[in-house]
C-alpha cells in the first residue's frame, strides 16, 4: 500500500496551540507535527515576534501549512473533524484510554495559560495527559501525537519482556474474502 492509501485509511489531524508565547515551542511543535504526519498546525495568538524558523530546524514550515488567527473561532477547520482539547481536568478522559478519533484536531493552551471557555465548549472531547503536573506545550504535544500514532497505526501487541520478540500481529477473525462467481484465479473468459 503507498503511503497516500495509509494516510487515507488512517484519517487526518492537525494541531495547535492558543496564546503560545515561545517561538521555540511553536518551532518544536511545528517540526513534531510534521514527523508524526499531521496535515496542518495552527498558532491562535501567538505572543513572540521572533521567527518560529530559527526554532524549527526541519524546516518543516515549508512542508506542512501554519496558520495563524487571532481566535480560535477564525480558523478554518475542516469539515468533519473532532476537536480534542487538551487540558488538565478532573472531567477529562486519560490519554491512554482514549479512541482518537478519525479526523481530529487537538487544541492546547499556552504555556501559562488553560485554554479558554469558549475553546472548550467548541471541543467534542477532552483529554489529560496522567501527569503529576503540567507539562511544557511542546512536550504534551509530542505526546499526544504519540499516541495517535500508536493508537491509529501499530498493530498487535508489545513483547511481554524486554528483549523478548514481538508478537506477530492479530490475524483477522473473519477469513477471506467470499466471491460471488468463485476465486478470480478460477475464473475463465
């Protein structure tokens, strides 16, 4: 399968932050994203006024589009997907236990800053890192596209034991594929 086929299969995401106030975290993030195969970044408010390239060193703002607005509420999503925000609340589901969905786009807060009320009621899911604190932005996004990855694209299970093989992958449950006029291969004109 080529790779535009995986990605179609997988869905699509993309990520941003709201009141970033770190050329170096956007710059992280940005270059992250890119790795991870996100479709798009987004800065709600940026507060630096260096150039986020010197932080990026991929350059991987020539690869994937960033986009900028002053609000959330201005950025063009696309249709369909989920907004996940994520946040730091007691409500909120664990990263680790949570179905990411299809097409997504996950919104964090600044550095010092939770993301605002309006942001979260846009949200259709939010989520928490289980942490003993906050995390740097950058960081928490490097996680949670971590996840995504391991959620939405490995298959099968990790070896019981350091060093030990990794089980080969599931099998699926429910045999082949049934032709209504035989196998191909059996098929003549």
């Amino acid at each position: 399968m080529d790779e535009a086929s995986r990605r179609s299969m997988s869905g699509y995401f993309g990520i941003g932050i709201i009141g970033v106030s770190k050329a170096g975290n956007a710059g992280n993030l940005i270059r992250t994203a890119n790795a991870f195969g996100a479709q798009f970044v987004f800065l709600v408010r940026p507060e630096f006024r260096r150039n986020v390239d010197k932080f990026d060193t991929a350059k991987s703002s020539s690869a994937i589009p960033v986009f900028e607005a002053g609000a959330f509420s201005e950025l063009p999503l696309p249709q369909g997907a989920e907004v996940v925000g994520v946040e730091l609340t007691d409500e909120a589901a664990e990263l680790p236990r949570f179905a990411h969905p299809r097409r997504a786009v996950y919104v964090f807060g600044g550095e010092r800053i939770s993301l605002p009320d309006d942001v979260m009621a846009t949200c259709q899911h939010i989520v928490k890192i289980p942490t003993k604190f906050s995390l740097n932005v950058a960081t928490a996004g490097a996680i949670v596209m971590y996840d995504r990855f391991r959620a939405r694209q490995v298959k099968g299970d990790r070896p019981l034991w350091p060093g030990a093989p990794a089980p080969d992958p599931q099998q699926h449950k429910h045999g082949g594929p049934i032709f209504r006029k035989g196998r191909p291969d059996e098929m003549t004109e």
